[in-house]
C-alpha cells in the first residue's frame, strides 16, 4: 500500500517531494521537480479531499507524476477533514519539516477533526529509520567483532564496504544521540541512539556494484562523499554521515571516507601525517565513485579531511583537465588549513573542478584556535575575522552567527541553519542570495552572513 498525500505549501510556492519512510507525496497544486521553492517559513496546510489511499494490489502503476488537472476519479476518497497547519521551525528543511508534521504528537496537537487514517500514516513514520552508508577506509582492522571499534587507528590497505545505521525516531534535527555516563546510560539503544545495526565489507566489484544501483534508482543520480576530520573514529564518521543524510532527505548514495585518524585530542601531529598519507587512497576511492555513474556528486570536508581534498584535487585536475565540473557542490567546513596555503594551492583547484564551492568559517571554532596556536600563529582557513579566505570562485560563508555546541568546530553538521543551507546547496546549487544570506564585505571582497535571529 502507498499513501498518496497532496499537500499545500502555506507560501503557495508548489514543490515535489517524494520519501517519507514507505509513503509517496504528492505536493501542491502542480508538482515540481525540486524542493527548491520551499522556504523554511513555510506553513504545511493539509486541504479538503487532499488524501487518498491507493492500493497498488502488485501492479507496477505509480502516482508520482499526478499533476494538476490530471485525471485522479481512480483514487478512492475519504470523507474530508479540515486543514491542519504546521509551522516549520526555524532553518528546518522541508523533507525534515514533512517527517515531523506527521508524528502523532504534532498532529494531535494541531489537527483535533483528523480522520484515523491520517492517524495511521503517523504512526508508520514513527519508526526508527535505516541508513545505508557506502565507505571507504584505509584504516586496519582491529580484530574485534564490536562495530564500533571494527576499524581502528593503525595504516591499512584501502577497504570498501557498507554499514547500517539506525536512526531512532525521536532524533532531534541535527543530534547524534549516543550514550552518555552522565545520564548513567552506558548500553547503545535503537530506539534512543544513532548507532551501527550491521557492518559488511565488500569486494570492489560489489561494492561499486551495489553502489552504482543505489545511484541510478535515485532521482538525481547522485551521492554526497564525507571525509571527517581530526579526532574522529570509524563508527563516528558513520554515525555523522547516517545522519546527514536522514537530516537532509537525501534519496541519492551517502559515501563516507574514513582515513586512519587516532581519535584522540593528544593524536593531533598523528592525524597531520596520517590525513597526507591517505591521499593516493582518497583518491583512487574517488575515481572509482566517479566511473560508477553518478551524474552529482557533491563532496564535505570537515576540518583536517580538507588537506587530504585539496590533494585529491589537484590530482584529479591533472588526470582530468578537459572536466572543468568533476564535482557538483564542493563543501568545506571548518577547514583547518593554512591560510596561505589555501589560497596559494587549493583554491585555484577548487573554482575547476566544481559547479560551486562553499567554505563556511567561524571565529566561535575553538579546535581551530588551538590548531591555529600550534602552527605558529598562522590562520586557519576555516577561521573568520579580519584576515578571513576570501577568494574568486569559492563563497565564504561566515557562520559565527550561528549557535553552535561548546568547541564550535562541528557546527556544519549539528545546526540548523547550516544543514538547511547545505541542503539548498546539494538540491539545487542554488547561490546564496537564493538562500538568503546576508552580502558582506570585507577589504573590498564579498563574503556571506547568516541572518540574525537563524
């Protein structure tokens, strides 16, 4: 069975959104191909004779084109109920708006003439959701059967593989919710915890098999590669990319890369050698994503992984000079890069090899303020300020605006603001007038704000 729900977007803008666990949606008056025209104020108004169930009773007949005006007498009607209006939270992107709209709680409180089937609609999504990550490591085994600990610290050859991760229903935008010993939890629970349900590695003809359907099943043909920074392990690097892309609705292949870090503050100088000497490996991963079909594929860096993707570039941009778009959206978030270095050898790269480049930075980031100390007062490229990276091709983003967790370096990923910003990026590379940053300027170059109050 599919529900098939035509919705009204309070804004009148029209949009086209298909996920929702096992439900397929219908939005709006005319159906788009892009949620691009959702804004984030946006009210969800459910309207009169708007729901139908249809059973598809094993045919392969799909309703994801009905379009207005088309002929819908086949679909069955329920009797109809009144509107119900769900203000988006502040920064909430749309797929991540519709899933909560749904939950029986919001519904109960904001629509008391609902009929039971909308009822039970809510009820399906609230289960714990299933990610499946596609990963690259060149990190060595450990022996261990535990998930968590599976990969460890130590150089090893290049592994591909994928892993399961659970998403509890309850999960708040951005969260990564884990055990704490505060809290006096010490066991991972799916109903409370992101966390591995299943870890499989792969042969590379499996691997890029199953990768590649993943990718062609999806309606951009497109994935999103993640590399993570310094002090991360394995199954964190997991746990974050499973929950990019449940936070951002992305229906394409979420790909992590995960190098051989120590995932220790006192790892530090490790995790520099270790983050160069992964390249060749980065690389070669990316080489084999981009010959598995994929049309999009967008690539965030966060903090130390941005030296191994700025390498990788420019390998790549030898191998590929007649391709000035490798790359759909390259992010980098809180680089932590020499400056200069950026600027000298990274960017010209950057503004290449992909359609858009986007850099956001913070002079909050405390990890990049003991990093800047430790490499003699030189900035990183992930800090703002007066002397904040500023370059032809690539927009910086300043996020200082944005409330953010005590160290301030993992914002990218954990707020709003800024996962709502990068899904505006991988949806529709859209600029960021589009997405309504503030213009700055800075020594006569233009920069970008959030708005106040985000």
């Amino acid at each position: 069975m599919k529900h098939i729900l035509k919705l009204i977007i309070f804004d009148n803008d029209p949009i086209h959104f298909i996920g929702m666990i096992d439900q397929e949606i219908v939005l709006s008056s005319k159906v788009y191909d892009t949620l691009e025209a959702c804004t984030a104020d946006a009210s969800l108004i459910i309207s009169d004779k708007a729901l139908w169930e249809h059973r598809l009773n094993g045919t392969d007949e799909t309703l994801s084109d009905v379009q207005d005006g088309a002929d819908d007498s086949h679909l069955p009607t329920h009797k109809p109920f009144e509107s119900l209006h769900v203000k988006a939270k502040p920064g909430e992107t749309p797929a991540t708006h519709l899933k909560n709209a749904f939950k029986p709680q919001t519904l109960k409180n904001n629509g008391g003439a609902l009929v039971n089937d909308l009822m039970e609609i809510a009820a399906e999504t609230e289960q714990n959701f299933k990610v499946t990550v596609f990963y690259g490591t060149d990190r060595k085994r450990t022996g261990n059967a535990d998930f968590n600990s599976y990969y460890g610290k130590d150089r090893g050859a290049l592994e591909l593989g994928t892993c399961t991760v659970n998403i509890p229903a309850n999960k708040k935008f951005g969260d990564v919710p884990r055990p704490k010993w505060w809290k006096l939890r010490f066991k991972e629970n799916p109903d409370k915890d992101v966390m591995i349900l299943k870890l499989e590695p792969q042969s590379e003809a499996a691997f890029y098999g199953q990768l590649s359907q993943k990718i062609a099943a999806s309606k951009e043909k497109d994935a999103f590669v993640f590399i993570h920074g310094y002090n991360v392990e394995f199954a964190e690097a997991a746990w974050r990319a499973g929950q990019m892309a449940y936070d951002l609705g992305f229906d394409g292949a979420p790909i992590m890369y995960s190098w051989p870090s120590h995932g220790t503050v006192k790892g530090y100088t490790g995790d520099e050698d270790n983050v160069r000497w992964t390249v060749p490996n980065f690389t070669n991963f990316i080489k084999g994503i981009i010959a598995s079909g994929v049309q999009r594929l967008h690539i965030i860096s966060h903090s130390m992984g941005n030296r191994a993707l700025g390498d990788m570039l420019k390998e790549l941009k030898t191998l590929h000079p007649e391709n000035p778009h490798l790359f759909n959206q390259i992010i980098l978030a809180a680089p932590d890069i020499d400056s200069e270095i950026f600027i000298r050898d990274v960017a010209p790269v950057l503004s290449k090899t992909c359609k858009r480049a986007t850099l956001y930075a913070s002079s909050k980031d405390k990890a990049l303020k003991a990093s800047r100390a430790l490499h003699n007062n030189i900035l990183r490229a992930g800090q703002s300020g007066e002397a904040m990276v500023i370059v032809e091709g690539i927009d910086t983003v300043d996020a200082s605006g944005v409330d953010t967790d005590l160290l301030g370096h993992g914002y990218f990923a954990a707020t709003a603001p800024l996962i709502n910003d990068i899904f505006q990026l991988i949806k529709s590379g859209a600029s960021p007038e589009d997405r309504n940053l503030k213009k700055n300027t800075l020594n006569n170059k233009t920069f970008w704000k959030f708005p106040k109050g985000v």
